[in-house]
C-alpha cells in the first residue's frame, strides 16, 4: 500500500503564497501519475494540478499563471508552490497517487485558508 503525506498547509492572506509537499512511499514514484486536488465546503473535489511520470503538466484554469507543480523522484515528493494566493483558493488540498493496474491512492488532506 502506498502511504502519501501533505504538508503545507496553513492560513495566509490575500496575495500571499504557501507551498505545499507531498510524500508518497514506494520505488515505483518515478511512474506514478501525480496530482494536486482541493475540496471547499459543498463542493466536489477538483483537480488543481497534476503531473505525469514523464514531466507533463496540466493546471486548471483558474490556478494557471499562480501555482506551480514540480516533483523531485529522489525524493518521492511533488510540490505544489502557490502565489497570488485568493479567498477562493481555500479548500482542503488532497494529494493523489496513481499507478495504471497498481492503484490509487490518497493523503489526509491539508487545509488552507486564505482570509484577511
């Protein structure tokens, strides 16, 4: 079973950045698909950014241009860099794994809140 860890939540104001990490165990990460999601209070879980084994990066439409994903394979870790940040960014980020006929996998979820 693959373990993925966040970190890097927090509360920030307007136009502030947070970065956050996510850590998944397993020799096989330099495959993995990886991806960034966040959840707000009544609304479904939306892709935010995501990764795939041979670098290609998709963001959604409304990060583009303020958030920046970058993974590193010696460390089985993917980053998320966050500027500019909006009220409207706040949401508990997942970050998920996954691996064609391996599975997919999940973290705890980190908050963060943008608020004046």
């Amino acid at each position: 079973q693959v373990q993925i860890v966040e970190s890097g939540g927090g509360s920030v104001q307007p136009g502030g950045s947070l970065r956050l990490s996510c850590a998944a165990s397993g020799s096989l990460f330099r495959l993995y698909y990886m991806g960034w999601y966040r959840q707000a209070p009544g609304t479904q879980r939306e892709l935010v950014a995501g990764i795939t084994s041979s670098g290609t990066i998709n963001y959604a439409d409304s990060v583009k241009g303020r958030f920046t994903l970058s993974r590193d394979n010696a460390k089985n870790t993917v980053f998320l860099q966050m500027n500019s940040l909006k009220p409207e960014d706040t949401a508990v980020y997942y970050c998920n794994g996954r691996l064609t006929n391996q599975g997919s996998w999940w973290g705890q979820g980190t908050q963060v809140t943008v608020s004046s």
